[in-house]
C-alpha cells in the first residue's frame, strides 16, 4: 500500500488504517512508526486521523455499521461533494453525522501538537472487560493487549481487560493453550476454578471445566501455580518440559507430576487424542469437538479407550472406535448433529 499520496481523509477510510488504530499490535504499530519517522509530512493527517477514529470507538451508535462509518468519515472532508451520502438513513446515522463533524473539528484544532513530533502520542483508552467464548464445534485463536496468543478450544471461556496495565490477567473457563509474551515487570496470571497459574514467558495449557480438577501443562519456560486462596503461600514451580499441576478445587489439593508425553496439547493443531478415557469420557469430547449429540445404549462394561485421530472427521474417528470397542453407530437422516451408539 502506498500511504505517500494519502490526505486526511484517505486515512479515515483505509481499512489497513483504521485496523492499525482499533486492532494495534507489534506489527503493524512497528511498520507505523517506521513510516512515520520517514515521512513527517504526513505525522499531523495520520494523527488527527488516528483521534477522530479513536473517538468514534467510544461514542458512535453500535448500530452504525463500520463500513457506513468509513464512508461518513470520508464523506466529510471530500473535496468535492458538499454533501454526505450513506447507504441508509436513519436517526443514529444523523446523530453519528454530526459527531463526526464535531469530533472531527476538535481533532482538527488540537492536531497541529504532533506536527514536529516523530513519537506517536499516547491516547487513552477506558478499560472494558472483553468475553471470548468458544461454543461446541469451535476452537479459535485470540491475540491479547500484549501480544500474547490465546488458543481457546471448544466449550471454553476466557475474559480479561483490554488493556493490561500493571498485571496481565486472563479468567479461564474450560482449556486454553498460552503462549505468553515476555515482560518482567507485568506478570501474567491466568485464574482457572480458584487455582492461579503465573508465568513471564512461556507456553502452558490448562485445562479448567467446572466441576472437574484443574489440570496445568507446562510446554516451554516455567510457570508458577498456586490455589488462588493461599496466594503464594503453597505455591509450587513447574520448570521442566511436561511438567503437570493438578489442583482439586474441592478439596484444595495441589499436585505435582508430569505427563508421560506431549499429546495434552495437540487439540491446538486439531489432532484428537484420548488417554485410557471412559466413555464418558469419549462421549463428552466427541460431543464439543464436532458440535453432536450422542445417545449411546447396552454399554455393560468399563470401556478405557486410548487412541490419537489428527484431523479425521466423526464419521471416520466412529468407524475406528467402533472396531475397536465393539459397536455399531448411526447418524440421523433428519439431523445429522444426532448419533446413536449400540454396543454388542
């Protein structure tokens, strides 16, 4: 993309643009300031731009649409036309109208501070709490205020705020792989069903469902786990690859020990792997991996599967298991999220 011939207005309404300042993260504020520092002539339209649409963030009507707002933003300061043009009308399109205008013109009046400036000023951003939740089916991949990666699998939760300050904090509800970022002077906790797991940089999962013990798995770095009750008090420290916690959060018991290899985290390149796992066990899994319900009958006996199945589909994971633990399966016609299980 070539920024050289950019205006004002060209900024507001460039997507790349306007992801750099709602969306930043190493790269692209890296290849900003780069720019910036290179082409000073244009540090007062990139800065004025960068408020205006800061300040849309936290004052526009979410029922505008982002793309209807780029064009206002646009619209505004054209050259040409004397008039804006949206896709719709409405009372919260007028009322976005005239706060662009209005944000616009104080941007406007305080931009000249940046002209002879090669640093980007700070701005502040109010703190809110952000939800990431994972239904059955899903898995995805979520990037933090720091820059750290979150791989959040199906039937999981993570909140934390959106911005870290002094503390980065992350609330875990399911399992979640981490790959944290370095920084030593903010730690990086992440609560899981009152066990607190800290690291400064590191790679760790947890795997956290209610009712159930927390399990800690610690892939690169080394990580501190504590209950979140006795603080640090009955901390222990995991530095060594494979390493495991166990926490029992009924009973408020911590264990240490370790996995006897590296498949606890494999769900992260969607491999399925199960480990001397009841049925139960299988059945739960297979239900949030593929977004199914299983109705399973005749099962008499004490089933403990082991098996590791990268990116098969159900149909093809159901025939394996089935010539294994001796049954027969059915998808429903009229639903297929509906399978029934029949064992000999």
């Amino acid at each position: 993309m070539d920024y050289h011939e950019y205006e004002l207005e060209d900024f507001l309404a460039d997507p790349e643009f306007r992801n750099w300042v709602l969306k930043p993260n190493p790269s692209n504020h890296f290849f900003w300031k780069k720019w910036l520092s290179a082409n000073p002539s244009k540090k007062k339209a990139v800065m004025v731009a960068r408020e205006v649409i800061l300040s849309f963030k936290y004052s526009s009507s979410e029922d505008i649409d982002i793309i209807d707002q780029g064009e206002i933003l646009k619209s505004i300061l054209a050259k040409k036309d004397s008039q804006i043009t949206v896709k719709k009308s409405s009372w919260p399109m007028m009322a976005f109208q005239a706060a662009a205008c209005a944000l616009l013109m104080t941007a406007l009046t305080v931009g000249a501070k940046w002209s002879t400036s090669t640093e980007i000023a700070p701005v502040y951003i109010p703190s809110k709490l952000i939800v990431k939740e994972n239904f059955r089916g899903q898995k995805s991949r979520i990037t933090l205020p720091d820059g750290s990666t979150v791989y959040l699998n199906n039937n999981s939760k993570v909140s934390y705020s959106s911005s870290f300050e002094e503390k980065r904090e992350i609330f875990l509800e399911g399992e979640a792989f981490f790959e944290v970022e370095k920084d030593p002077t903010r730690p990086f906790v992440v609560n899981s069903n009152g066990l607190l797991t800290k690291a400064l940089g590191t790679s760790f999962n947890i795997k956290a469902h209610n009712g159930k013990k927390v399990e800690v798995g610690l892939v690169t770095g080394k990580i501190q786990v504590s209950p979140v009750v006795s603080g640090n008090m009955d901390s222990e420290i995991i530095d060594a690859l494979g390493g495991k916690a166990t926490f029992d959060a009924s009973m408020g018991k911590l264990d240490i020990s370790a996995y006897s290899d590296m498949d606890f985290y494999k769900w992260t390149r969607r491999i399925l792997v199960f480990k001397a796992a009841s049925f139960d066990e299988v059945k739960e899994t297979l239900e949030n991996w593929y977004d199914v319900d299983i109705e399973v009958s005749n099962l008499n006996r004490p089933i403990t599967y082991t098996g590791k199945f990268p990116a098969e589909s159900l149909e093809s994971v159901l025939e394996q298991m089935a010539y294994a633990e001796r049954f027969s399966f059915k998808m429903d016609k009229d639903n297929p999220r509906k399978i029934r299980i029949n064992f000999k």
